[in-house]
C-alpha cells in the first residue's frame, strides 16, 4: 500500500519559533506534494504545495523543502504564531487523472504564547 | 481559489434513519470527487471516489449499500448514509479536483459534515 509516513504525530512549538514537520513517500511515481492546515471541527485547508522539479517553495512564513533523491519533504513555519495552532497534513499524489491523495498521519502543533 | 461547499456541516439524527450530505464545487467542474472520513485525532480515510454519470469506486472495507454515493452533475455529489447507526458517527469531508487546463490539479477540501447517530 502506498504510504506517507509523517512525523512527528505532535510538536510543541514557543510563539516565534521555527516548526518544522517532516514527511516520507514510497511511490516515485508521485509529483505533487501538498500541505493542508486543518483547524477543529473545520475541513483541510491547501497550504503550499511542491513539485518535484524544484528543492524548496517558500510563501510568506511558510517554506517546503523538498529532497527528491530521499524521498522526503518538509514543511517549515518560521516565527511561528498561536493562530498556526492546528493539525498538519503532508500528502502525496498524481497531478495527472483522477488521482486521490494519499495523506500522513497528522501532526498536531501547539504554539505556545 | 476554488471552493467546495457542504451541506449541512452538522447533523443529528435517530439511529435507523438516512442522511444525505451534499457537496458542491462552486466554481469550476468537477469530473471526480472524493469522500473520507476522519475520526477524531486521526487522518482522513479514504471511503470512495465519485465519477459523473459513473458508479463511485468504493475502497476496500467500505459498505457501498450503507454509503450510497450519487455524482449526478458536474458540480454536485452526494454521500447518504442509509440506515444509520451510532458507529456511523463521524466527520465526513468532501473533496473535488480542479481540473482545468492550466491549474495546477489541486484537491479542495469541503469544510466537512458532523454526522452524530443517537
């Protein structure tokens, strides 16, 4: 089975610090990389995305990196703030066809004030 | 951006009866949707994909006569669960892809559907 691994499953993170949220793929076939905010009790939210032709995607606070030789990317949140309090969500698929998502596991990210 | 809706975001009903959730994409077309179910704490499952004009693929483990799945336009699918129960509680959330050419083939999240069974 495809999968995403994703870690770790909760971070806490001070007010204006850097959170960072990691995520592994198996499939290579795989060339769109999102990430998605989610907020209780509300729907996923597409945060940045990436494709495999560049290294590192940055918008406003939030940076993706990505490695495509490991097999890994990353997501970045400098100065981190108490609104970015939420549950995160790496996924991976194929931009092309009717492709679903395959999602991680979640990280749960506290920041502190 | 493109916007999924869904409707209702919140339902409370009998054990025993049917509830249908609706999910819309506002604007653009959607050839292909997605159902999952998201227990608390936990990621989004996968429970079907929905094809206009076409039956839903159904993944495995997911009662395709209690999720009844109907993708009747281009912009409206629909999830009903039948008979429900109180295991069927949970939050049900709604995807489309925005296929047109020259978008990037996003996946839109509807903002989801508390389903909870007495």
């Amino acid at each position: 089975q495809q999968q995403v691994k994703q870690s770790p499953q909760s971070l806490i993170v001070q007010k204006g610090g850097i959170s960072i949220i990691n995520c592994a793929y198996e499939n290579t076939a795989f060339d769109y990389f999102p990430w998605y905010q989610q907020f209780p009790g509300k729907g996923p939210a597409l945060l940045i995305a990436i494709r495999p032709d560049v290294s590192e995607k940055k918008e406003g606070r939030f940076t993706i990196s990505f490695n495509k030789s490991a097999k890994q990317f990353s997501l970045h949140i400098m100065d981190s703030q108490p609104g970015d309090s939420a549950t995160y969500f790496c996924a991976a698929t194929l931009s092309s066809g009717y492709s679903t998502l395959t999602f991680g596991k979640g990280t749960m990210l506290l920041v502190s004030p | 951006g493109a916007v999924v809706s869904q409707h209702p975001s919140r339902v409370i009903c009998k054990s025993g009866t049917s509830v249908k959730i609706e999910c819309r994409s506002l604007d653009f077309q959607a050839t292909t949707m997605f159902w999952y179910r998201q227990f608390p704490k936990k990621s989004l499952m996968l429970m079907a994909t929905s094809n206009e004009g076409s039956k839903a693929t159904y993944e495995q483990g997911v009662e395709k006569d209690k999720f009844l799945i109907n993708h009747a336009s281009l912009t409206l699918s629909t999830l009903t669960v039948t008979s429900a129960h109180p295991e069927d509680s949970s939050f049900y959330i709604c995807s489309a892809r925005d296929g047109r050419q020259g978008g990037a083939g996003e996946l839109f999240f509807g903002e989801g559907s508390r389903l909870t069974v007495l």
